[in-house]
C-alpha cells in the first residue's frame, strides 16, 4: 500500500504546493502594498489638515486657541 503512493507524481506535487506557496506570496505583498497606499494617503490628509489649519494662525504656527 506504502509501494502505491510512491514518487511517480512527486515533482508534479512539488511543483504544485511551490506554485501555491508563490501565490500566497504574491497576496501577502499585495496587501502590504495596499497597506502602505492606505498610509500613505492618511498621511498626505493629515497634512492638508495641517496645512489648513495653520493658515488661520500665523506663518508657521498652528493656532491652538481656534
């Protein structure tokens, strides 16, 4: 029964779970990606924020009492 399992179909099954492990790779840098775009555009909002708040006070100063 061992004998029956044998390695006939073992580089096809190789080739298999490495075709699989190289996918799952390619969805986890895709999402480190779409993370890091996410960051990314928090940041530049934040500093739009920044910027239109530091209008309102003096040149280079955010006006806390606003």
């Amino acid at each position: 029964m061992i004998s029956s399992v044998g390695g006939s179909n073992a580089p096809g099954l190789a080739t298999a779970l490495m075709k699989e492990k190289t996918a799952m790779q390619d969805v986890a840098v895709a999402v480190v990606k779409k993370g890091q775009d996410i960051e990314r555009a928090q940041g530049e909002s934040a500093l739009k924020l920044i910027d239109s708040a530091t209008g309102a006070a003096s040149p280079g100063r955010i006006d806390v009492h606003a």
